[in-house]
C-alpha cells in the first residue's frame, strides 16, 4: 500500500490518525508510536503503515516507524506474557516467542487499540 496522508475525522481518539481508501474500503489508521505514549520521532523516511485484520480482509492500517523482518509465529507456540512487558500491561500482549534469538512479543491489537486506558511505554 502506497502511503498517503489520512484524512483526519472529528472526534477521533488522539491515536487515530484518520481514514484513507484502501481497496474500495475506508481503513482507521492509527499510530502505535501515538498509542504506547512516545513522542513522534520526525520520519526520516514515508511512514510505514501494516494492514491488520482478520484472515486477508484488513479493517485497520497501524503506523509504525519500522518493520525488521517478517515472521511467522504459531499462535500455540507463543509463551505466556510476563504482567510487564517494556511497560505494557500483560493483557495488550497475545505472547511472547523467541525467533531466531531475538525475543519478539505479539500485541492484542484489538485490545491496545479499543481500551480507554492509557497505554505507556517505560524504557
């Protein structure tokens, strides 16, 4: 998906970017930086914007500042979250699995993304 700026909607929650067309659909497209409460880094480059959904029918566009690789993870290999995780409270994480040797922690996107509760990154 080629980017191009969201289209801002009244009475957006300050995380949701706005609405752009995607395949004859409109999408929200939210910022993770904005949702886990860290400050926008200036994009050196075009924002980079995952599709998420359900199966291969996305209904959310998730900016985020960069994509390392792409894996696949079994959803039954996945280890219970530990209550904190960088911060994020143990029911935002779906697991947590070791690929390759790098830990990589799977968000409950559907709950970071609807819960009214502040969501906060701690270094």
């Amino acid at each position: 998906m080629d980017h191009c700026e969201p289209t801002p909607t009244p009475q957006r929650l300050p995380f949701i970017e706005g609405v752009v067309e995607h395949r004859g659909r409109f999408l929200a497209v939210a910022s993770l930086r904005k949702r886990l409460g860290l400050s926008e880094a200036g994009p050196p480059h075009p924002p980079i914007v995952l599709l998420t959904g359900i199966g291969q029918d996305p209904c959310l566009g998730l900016v985020v500042d960069q994509v390392m690789r792409v894996v696949s993870l079994d959803p039954e290999a996945l280890l219970p979250p530990p209550p904190r995780v960088f911060g994020i409270r143990a029911e935002f994480i779906r697991g947590v699995a070791n690929t390759g040797g790098r830990p990589v922690v799977w968000l409950e996107v559907e709950k970071l993304l609807t819960s009214a509760e502040p969501v906060t990154l701690v270094a």
